[in-house]
C-alpha cells in the first residue's frame, strides 16, 4: 500500500469517528482537556499502525486505541481515585419494587443524564456510553474493551440499573 493510499483508506475509515473518539474519551477521563490529549495520541497511534488495520471497522478500531491510551496513560488510575465506592443497595443487582422509570424519564434533563453518567463507575461508564451514545453492538464494545460479550452485557446491564437509580435518587431530591 503507497502513502497516499493509506492515507486515503485512513481518511475514510478512521477520520470520520472522531467525534466519538473524544466523546468516548471525555467520558472516561471527564475532562475536555485530558479527552483532547488522549485523542491526540490515539490518533497518532491508529496512524502509525494503520498499515496493520486489518477489516472495514474503523470506529470500533479507533474507539480501542482510544480506550487503550486512556489506561495505558495512567488516566484511569486517576479516576479510580474519584470513584464512588461499593455500595450494597446501589450495586446489588436487584431490581426496584416499582421502577418509575417511565415517569423520570419525561421530566429528567440532559444535564442530568450526562451528570449521572459521570457519577457511574468507569468499567459501567464506558460500556454505556460505547452502546447509549456511540450506538456500538455488543460485540464492538467486546472487541474495544477486551471483553467477553457476556461481560458486556452484565456490565451494560448494571449501568444502565445504577443510571436509573441515580436518575431516579435526583428526582427524588428535587
């Protein structure tokens, strides 16, 4: 492949997603700054190793090289330090007695969906943003996280579980 094919192919199946590479990473990292970096150095990754992409993907391709800078570049360890914690009632999988979510739904804004993603989790955070926001299938987020698709779902799962809690907590505040 010369260089203007690769970068012609690059242009094609990489440039256009980069709207989600920074969505995904300013969700994982939570700063517009950080999320900036870490596109910045994905993408100069997913070029340098362009000629080894192999297959017609290229979101699910960049959105890895995104997830895999944000850990690789200590962000993460970052974060885990701003985590909310184990909680037994928020984390037990059970599901509400009487899940209002059809109400709380009409009257939530998008502030607050965005604030109560934030307040997620990263392992839940990211699999619902990559699914909710990204709109990727259960085996793209599997290929980008390096993880069984049974974990996906379960993590998937629980997010969503853990968003409506939140949800629900905020409007019971109100």
């Amino acid at each position: 492949m010369t260089d203007v094919d690769k970068e012609m192919r690059f242009r094609t199946l990489v440039m256009p997603h980069m709207n989600a590479a920074f969505n995904l990473a300013r969700w994982l990292t939570r700063s517009d700054l950080d999320a900036e970096d870490i596109v910045q150095e994905a993408c100069l990754r997913a070029y340098k190793f362009f000629g080894s992409f192999q297959g017609d993907d290229g979101k699910a391709w960049l959105l890895t090289i995104v997830r895999n800078t944000f850990y690789s570049d200590g962000k993460h360890r970052q974060m885990q330090a701003q985590s909310v914690p184990f909680d037994d009632e928020l984390h037990d999988g059970a599901a509400p007695d009487n899940p209002p979510e059809v109400a709380w739904m009409q009257r939530v804004t998008l502030r607050q969906v965005w604030q109560a993603i934030e307040a997620l989790p990263l392992e839940f955070r990211e699999v619902v943003v990559m699914r909710e926001l990204e709109e990727l299938s259960y085996k793209q987020i599997a290929a980008v996280a390096g993880l069984p698709i049974g974990t996906v779902m379960s993590r998937l799962a629980r997010g969503r579980r853990q968003l409506a809690q939140l949800l629900a907590q905020e409007e019971r505040g109100r």
